[in-house]
C-alpha cells in the first residue's frame, strides 16, 4: 500500500506506522482478523481486534480510492489535459471528497449555461472581469456583441455564467462551504403538504415542524428524518447565513482588493449566482451526505455491539431440552431435543382459548419431559409466550426442570430459509422455529450465525444505513464472537464453520463432509486431509477449533499448533508431561517466560500461552439466569405508572434501551432517565439481555407506548 496511506492510518489510529504497515501485509497475505490480533501480535505490536478491524476497513476504502484515482487520470489524460502538477496533486489525496473537488471541473457533463457562453466567445470577457484585467466591465463587454451575441447585457450575463461554474469547481471554495455547513448549518424539516391526514405520516410527528444545528443531530433523529424525507412525508433542508456563505467564497475568489467598482459589481453577481444556482444545492447535499455518514458509523457501532452481546449471551450448554413456539389458535408447536440438538418429536398442544385443551396438553408435557429426560424448557417471547410460560410453570414440573424465555426474534425468518429446509427438509415452518427457539436456548451463538444478522432485531435504523458498511461489521462481529468462543470441531454445523477464520462456506462444507465420511476429528493434524483445506487455511483456522478428548490435549485449546513445541519444550524444562502441564497452577507459576523468547515469538504470544494453559479452552461467556416477569401484567392495560418490574433489556439504541417487562409492548428507558445525569449513552450502563429493575414513568394507551426509568 501506498506510504501515504499507511502515514494517514497510522495518524488518525495514533499508532506507529510500521504497526499498519506489517497490518496490511499480513491481509495481503490472507490473514484474517481474529487470527491476526491473536496469533501475530508481535508483527502489529498487539494491535488489538478492533485495531485491526479498523486497518482493515481504511485498507479497503484506499483500495476503492486508487481504482477512482486511475479513472479519473485516465478521464483528465483523454481530454489532454493532464499535467505534472495535476497528476501530483490527485495521486497525493487521501480524502475521497478533495478528490471529486479536483476532478469536478473535468468531469463529464451535461450541456451548461457557462458551456453556451464560451461558445459564443465569452471565456475572454469572464476571465479578464475575474482576473481584474480591466477597470470598466461594461465598455470592455460591448467588444464581444456580435451576431452570436445580441447585447451588452448579454455579454455580460454570459461571463457571469462561466464565472459562476468556475467558482463553484474551485476545491478551496467548496471546502470552505463544506466547513460552513458542517459546523453551522441548521438542519430543518415541513410536513409536506397534503399529508396532514395521513396516518403513516403520524410517527414522524415530532419533525413535522423541526430544526437543529447539523453537528448536533443525534444519529437516530437524522436517520429519522432523512427516512420520512425519501418516503414523501418531510420536506428536508440546511440553512446557514446566506451572507457569511458568500463572504467565504468572496475572499477565496477575488483576485485583488483593488478590483474596480464595475468589476466588483460583475464578481458579485457572479458569486451570488453560483451559490444559489450551484453550490448551495452541491454542499446542501454533501453536508447531509456527511452527516448521514456519521451517522451511519454510530448507528452501526450500536448495531455491531448489540450483536456481540447478543451472540455471546450464556448457553444453557448441551443440556436434553422441550422447546415451544406458542400460538393461540393454532397452538403451540413443541419439540424435544438431545443434548446435541436433535430433533427426537413433535408435537402440538392446545393450552390456550379458543381450543382449552388444558388438561390434555398439561398431561402430554410431563408424558414428553419424562420419556425424553427433559432438563431445560425453552418457551419463544412472541404471541402468547407469557401465557405459555405462565402455563408450563404450574403443571407441576420436576424441580430439576428450569424454564426459560428465549427471543424469537429472526426465528420466523431461519424456518424459512434454505438453510433451514435443508435441515430439517421433511418439517414445516412451525417445526423448524421450534427447534430453533430450543436450540438458542442451548447454545445461542451457534443457532443465531444461521440467521442474517439484520433481522435479529437489535439496532436502530439497520435498512436505513449504509448497507455494505453495515454488512462489513456485523460480519467482523460475528466473526469475532465465534472465534473468541472457539468451535468444537466435531460437532459445529457448517454455517457455524464457515465463520472460522480462514474457513468459509465451502471450506466449511468439505470438513462436514469429511467428518460424515471419516468420523470425527482425533487431531487438528487431520484437517490437512480435507478436501481443499492448505496450508494457509490450516494456518489461520486451526487455533481457533477445538476437539474434546483428543489424545493432545492442546488440540482443545487456543494454543495455535504452530506453538506446541513451545508448550513441550516448558513441559520438558519442568521435568513433566504437556497433560501434566495443563492446568497445573503450580507448575505454570514455575514457568519464566523469558527463556522462551526468539525473534519470531515474544512476551505478548508467550503472555497468552500461559494463560491458556492454566484455563484450556475456557468459555468466555458467562453463566444463564433464569428471570421471572412480573405476575401483576399480562397486557399494557395492566401497567400503571409508579409500578416497579422486573424486566430483561431487548435492544440498545443512541436515544434510550427497549425493554421486555412481560407483555407484548417492549418499554422505553430513554437515556435521560438512565440514572445519571452524566450518561450520554445507554450503552455504557446497560447490555443486551441484562436483567434490570425499571419504574414505569408513563403509560400511553393510544400510542401503546410505556417509558420506563432506572431511577427508583
């Protein structure tokens, strides 16, 4: 990559620039970034995972940036208009906008008023007035009136407009507008006209007459607007001191202060065209381009922190579990499954009106949990998911018996997907939802990868952003949680897989088909036989799967193959066995890091070997709750203000936290009412899933709102 681009990183990164630069070659090389900010720590300093996510995604924008660049040097060179000076400046630009301000005045386009004028002659007369080469503009236009041009007035509007096109193509004025409007301007939104009655129009009521200044806009008000603008609701517009605009572009424009008054005149005009005509609409427009890119980052930050948390919640683990999808009317599809989640039946029970079959259906829960030796029950939080949870817990379970609600959201969209069908090809919809809701229970970060990340539900304006950006860090995130958990390497199904770094898809798909015709994996060694799978695959893959009761007991570990003659050379040195190593906290506290350091391994690697000696394999979430909602509500009628619930928090947003008090309407926390004055975010006091105690503020029937409060 070019030095440029590694010194601008490394500046906005505040990192050394050798610590991007060995970054970015080892992406080049195929490095992932779980493996690189776990495995290659003394190559980028121990740049941390979100580090090296960052590098990744500036490597890929500068990428896209000189693919733009040789367009455009190719554009300029064909219309022989390229020098030196211009090639220099365009190859040293780093900013994707200054660029588009340097290309601006070469680029393509449609038949203008200033293209109409230098066509009847009038480039002289516009650059002598901008140059102030003359002292009376009038006199000097009346040389250019000819049969192409009818009048003095005429001549002189003419060069107005070629002076109007060429200050708005000057990089220097457009980025003083840029910087006006960005740190000044004031965003505002109307209703549109004729949709006052209009009921779609109604949840955006609260920008029906709107204003703020543009570098204040919370993201989630932006995207808002920016929404109801393109759905035909708002009408959307920045406004800044139309004076100081044109001040700005005045003192960028006028050659010298000792312009004649008829020359002023001309410039001033001229100056006053081009914002309204052309630049104000450009820089309104790349303003809110701006913003909205900002926007975009925040949003998806949230977004992307939400999933983690989300994926990471704590697995009940590999326990026999009954999981049901509930439903009124047509009742509540159950399943059983073992503890390596299969399906073992199905089956469906009646426990709610209009049906009642309540006896029946109490009798075929306790039949099913005996026969399959159920230890956990998984119940889906949609419709009728508190009754259902209501009805199970008073049938008399066994003790042992826990029960638990688990989200449903993006179930409905796994049981119909391809990688459900290929599942479970024989079942419905209602049978697949089912085992996923069990199966989330079990383990929730290998059900959810199946599932596009968008339709989980925990971000804010998700279909509004940026969707390449959007899909950049979900994938990141998912990547990150599946491979800071690690994989069982004979049980993970491929979708789970083709998250390992280095795996993929397809890689994924050859080890399934290798472990059903070879049985399971005895050693990581074994993965060199899989069909497709190198050495670089291998290299980037192996430390992040796992296999139980394999005969090295550093196969079920983070300890990378690479460095297991490190651990036996520790072993060796301590007079014991690798198996006596593992976990031994005494022998571990014997071991002196500093022996083992060469030119390739340093303290950062040899830190975290010892680290996963003393705790092999060990699972980073944390240990399931179970939670019980209030018993007082079933419905928002229920809810009354002064009320304090037990509640679980849902989705994280910038403007507040959604959470799940036991009926079907989700409760606000807005971020005024987190408990502190001093908390800007919600993000850094709550988490996805956390339980909490919430007081209810207000109750809105008609909107079917509740705001809720940690304050207590």
């Amino acid at each position: 990559m070019n030095s440029i681009y590694i010194d601008y990183i490394a500046e906005k990164m505040q990192v050394a620039s050798w610590r991007v630069s060995h970054c970015i070659e080892l992406f080049d090389e195929g490095a992932t970034i779980p493996f690189i900010s776990r495995y290659r720590k003394e190559r980028t300093g121990a740049l941390d995972e979100m580090q090296v996510a960052e590098i990744k995604h500036y490597h890929l924008y500068f990428d896209e940036l000189e693919k733009r660049k040789a367009t455009i040097l190719k554009s300029i060179s064909e219309q022989g208009k390229l020098t030196d000076e211009l090639q220099q400046s365009i190859e040293a630009q780093v900013d994707a906008q200054a660029l588009e301000d340097i290309y601006l005045p070469y680029k393509p386009k449609k038949r203008t008023r200033a293209m109409i004028a230098k066509e009847k002659g009038l480039e002289p007369l516009a650059k002598a007035i901008i140059n102030a080469e003359i002292s009376d503009a009038v006199q000097f236009a009346g040389k250019f009136v000819s049969d192409k041009v009818g009048s003095v007035d005429e001549a002189l509007e003419g060069a107005r407009d070629i002076i109007a096109e060429k200050v708005s193509e000057t990089p220097q004025v457009r980025a003083q507008l840029r910087d006006l409007y960005t740190k000044w301007g004031t965003v505002s939104s109307r209703l549109v006209k004729g949709k006052e009655e209009d009921e779609q129009a109604l949840k955006y009521r609260n920008y029906f007459e709107f204003s703020e200044k543009l570098d204040r806009i919370p993201p989630h008000r932006l995207l808002a607007i920016l929404r109801a603008s393109n759905e035909g609701v708002l009408s959307l517009k920045i406004d800044v001191n139309e004076d100081h605009a044109i001040e700005r572009i005045s003192k960028k424009t006028y050659p010298s202060r000792h312009a004649s008054a008829s020359v002023r005149q001309q410039l001033d005009e001229a100056i006053r065209d081009s914002y309204k005509r052309l630049l104000h609409p450009s820089i309104e427009n790349e303003s809110l381009k701006i913003a909205k890119e900002k926007a975009d980052v925040e949003s998806i930050k949230v977004f992307g922190e939400n999933l983690r948390q989300l994926l990471l919640a704590p697995p009940v683990g590999q326990k026999r579990t009954m999981a049901l999808d509930p439903g009124f009317r047509t009742g509540c599809k159950l399943v059983c499954l073992d503890a390596q989640g299969n399906l073992l039946c199905n089956d469906t029970i009646y426990p709610h009106p209009p049906v009642n079959e309540r006896i029946a259906s109490m009798n075929k829960v306790l039949d099913l949990v005996d026969k399959y030796k159920i230890e956990v029950i998984a119940i889906g939080n949609g419709t009728a998911g508190r009754e259902t949870e209501n009805f199970i817990k008073r049938i008399g379970l066994p003790e042992f018996v826990q029960v638990f609600s688990v989200s449903e959201d993006g179930a409905s969209i796994y049981s119909a997907s391809p990688v459900a069908i290929e599942e479970f090809p024989e079942y419905d919809v209602t049978v697949r939802g089912a085992v996923s809701i069990g199966r989330r229970l079990m383990d929730p970060l290998a059900e959810l990868v199946k599932i596009d990340p968008k339709s989980i539900g925990v971000g804010q304006y998700q279909h509004d952003v940026d969707q390449n950006l959007l899909k950049e860090t979900l994938d990141n995130t998912v990547e990150s949680c599946v491979n800071s958990v690690g994989v069982n390497l004979n049980t993970a199904s491929k979708h789970l897989l083709s998250y390992v770094s280095g795996i993929g898809p397809a890689l994924a798909a050859s080890i399934v088909d290798y472990r059903t015709e070879n049985g399971t994996f005895s050693s990581r060694k074994q993965l060199t036989k899989v069909k497709r799978l190198g050495d670089k695959a291998f290299e980037q893959c192996a430390g992040f799967l796992r296999i139980p009761g394999a005969a090295n007991p550093l196969d079920n570990s983070a300890v990378h193959p690479e460095s297991y003659h490190i651990v036996e050379k520790m072993a060796s040195d301590l007079g014991c066995k690798v198996t006596e190593l593992i976990g031994n906290e005494q022998l571990i506290a014997k071991i002196d890091l500093k022996k083992y350091v060469t030119s390739d391994v340093g303290m950062d690697t040899l830190t975290d070997i010892k680290k996963e000696l003393a705790k092999p394999g060990s699972d980073p979430r944390n240990e399931i709750q179970t939670f019980s909602f209030s018993e007082e509500i079933s419905t928002i009628e229920d809810v009354r203000v002064g009320m304090i619930l037990p509640g679980i928090v849902t989705n994280i947003t910038d403007f507040g936290a959604f959470v799940d008090i036991g009926i079907k309407q989700n409760g606000l926390i807005h971020v005024s009412r987190m408990g502190s004055k001093f908390v800007t975010k919600p993000a850094d006091i709550l988490k996805i899933h956390q339980h909490v105690n919430v007081k209810v503020v207000d109750v809105d029937l008609q909107r079917q709102r509740i705001g809720l409060s940690l304050n207590f």
